[in-house]
C-alpha cells in the first residue's frame, strides 16, 4: 500500500552550520548533541535519555540514502520533507539567507529522489515582503509543495494580523501550510520544564492558540478555499471545540477578536483545517475523530525522527476502518487536498 508521511522533518546542515558557531542563542553544542534555545533545548543525539532514542545530528540532516533506507524499513513510500523550528527567531538577513538555503537543499533532495521525497518550504516568516518573493521562488521555481510553519516566533504567533498578506497569496495560489508546535513564549510555559512547555502539554496549548486565534480572526472565512494542516489529531481540539462553540458564541458580542462567520467544526468539516497522525497511538483518538469530521480530515504523519517510525504505519494498519478508508488517511486525502 502507498504511505506518504506528511511529517517528516529535516534540519538543514546550512541551520546546522550556523547555530553550531553561534554563541547566542540558538546554539549547538556538539558534545552534548543539543540544540539550545533561549530556556529550553532541543536534544538531537541518541546519549539523551528518551525513549525512543532521539535520532542522530547525521539522520536529522541527511535526505539521501540514510533517510531513504529508514523510510524502506518501515514501509513507508513518499515524505513530504519539513524543515523543523529555529530559524525564524534569527535575525532578519540570516532568517532570510537560511530560510531560502533551506529550502534549497530540500528541493534538490526532490530532485534527485522525486520519486520518493516531496518537498515544503519554509519562509522567513516575521518578515513578509521577503516570505511573499520566497513563496513564488519555492513554488515555481523549486517545485515545492506547501509551507510548513509553526505556531509562534520569538514572541509573536501566526494569527498576528501582520501575516494577512501570505495567507492571501496561498490562497490565491491554492496552497496549504502546516502548522506544527514550537517551543511557546508564555512564561508560565517556559517557566515549569521542558516536559511541561514542549511536546508533553506546551507544544499543544501554543499550537491551539494559534490555531483558535486564526479562526476567531476570521481568515478561513475571507479566504474560503485556504488550507492548514495540524500534527498530532489537531492537538486537544478536537475534544473541546463543541464547548468552545458554545462559550464563544455566547460572548461574542463582548469579544473584538470574535469576527469567525460559523462554528469551529465547521472548518475541519469543510476541509479547512486537516490532521496527521502524528504521535498518537490510542485507537479511540482516531475513531472519535473520524466520527466527529470524517476520515477525509486525516492525514498519516509519523513526526520523524521524534516518534516510532514503524510504529506509526502499523498503528493506522491495526485501526478498526475499512480499507479504503485506510488508503485515504495512508495517502488518498493527501493527494486529494495537499499535494
């Protein structure tokens, strides 16, 4: 069966070049295998204790033959390429340099392997006459597929009102973006440990923020054919939003930001919004989404490399679901929708 990964992500080695001689933040420091970030760090060698093992600084980086023979021994077709976090919390000429080097590297990945690599971009995103040049230079020229984004930068988030003219322009182009977490600026976050402000809880809390603000801001409603995609079952969306319709709509007249024209279903049913499987291993989160939004809201992710590769293919194969319906979650919805 055809399996496309639409989390699969990659840390550029010219990222990598630059943190690895930095002495701000971001920083590498290669013998402890971690990437730092300002209060909080991200491990990229197996001597951290983590289980799994997080994957090597070499895995993380290579999209060749490395990462096509882990792709082989689980099964696994397609990966759609995504550049993880860190670069649009740098200044403006090297978020831009690396945003578009980035880029770069991913698009001769898919030039060499095209068969089995697709490619997304990233952007230079606090900075929106440069991320608008680099759309139309990954799109037509480099042949990339959509933007994976993430849900804040160095203290501001995707649904600030400034990032209005790249949602136009991915609208107009018909192409979606993908939000996945970042490390998130709130304190209270920050504050309480590394299981507490990433992927444990605060990795989903910024991630629904952003992603609540996008929709109260009404983007999806000027742009009705826009397209975002969330990782890991939409976070803890899926099993709030008939509360939040219910809170929300009641104060609506006492909110300013309340400008959304329909309930927050909506948008996961009318195809706006999309989720991977990333990361989740519970067969009741899927068939309580697939009962709420329908089969064709889910997409196959596998989070690599911090997930169990194998793992998350033979998760979707055990689901109590047709197999048809697994063949749209495996890749049928993300041809139909993404790609």
């Amino acid at each position: 069966m055809k399996i496309i990964d639409l989390e699969h992500h990659y840390c550029s080695k010219a990222y990598f070049d630059y943190v690895k001689n930095r002495t701000e933040y971001p920083r590498y420091e290669d013998e402890l295998g971690i990437v730092h970030r300002e209060g909080v760090f991200f491990p990229l060698c197996d001597r951290v204790a983590y289980n799994p093992p997080y994957t090597t600084k070499e895995e993380t980086t290579d999209i060749d033959a490395l990462r096509l023979s882990i792709m082989d021994s689980c099964g696994i077709s397609n990966a759609a390429i995504s550049s993880i976090d860190g670069m649009e919390d740098l200044p403006k000429d090297e978020c831009v340099r690396l945003a578009k080097a980035t880029n770069d590297e991913i698009a001769a990945a898919v030039k060499k392997h095209p068969d089995r690599f697709f490619g997304t971009f990233c952007l230079p995103s606090p900075y929106i006459e440069e991320s608008l040049e680099e759309i139309d230079r990954a799109v037509n020229v480099l042949g990339l597929k959509y933007w994976h984004t993430h849900s804040s930068y160095a203290g501001c988030s995707l649904d600030d009102e400034s990032f209005e003219p790249i949602f136009a322009k991915l609208s107009k182009m018909d192409i979606a973006f993908y939000v996945h977490p970042a490390y998130p600026s709130d304190p209270y976050l920050l504050d309480s440990g590394i299981g507490f402000a990433s992927a444990g809880f605060g990795f989903g809390v910024d991630t629904m923020k952003t992603t609540i603000r996008l929709i109260l801001g009404g983007v999806f409603d000027r742009y009705p054919n826009l397209k975002m995609i969330l990782g890991h079952m939409a976070e803890f969306y899926p099993y709030i939003y008939d509360r939040m319709d219910n809170r929300f709509n009641s104060m609506k007249f006492l909110d300013p930001i309340h400008k959304k024209q329909n309930d927050f279903g909506y948008y996961f049913k009318n195809r706006n919004i999309f989720m991977t499987t990333s990361g989740i291993f519970d067969p009741d989160v899927v068939m309580f989404v697939i009962k709420k939004f329908g089969v064709e809201s889910v997409l196959f992710g596998t989070d690599y490399p911090c997930e169990s590769f194998s793992g998350s293919r033979e998760f979707i194969e055990s689901l109590p679901i047709s197999d048809e319906d697994k063949e749209k979650i495996f890749h049928k919805n993300a041809e139909k929708y993404i790609l």
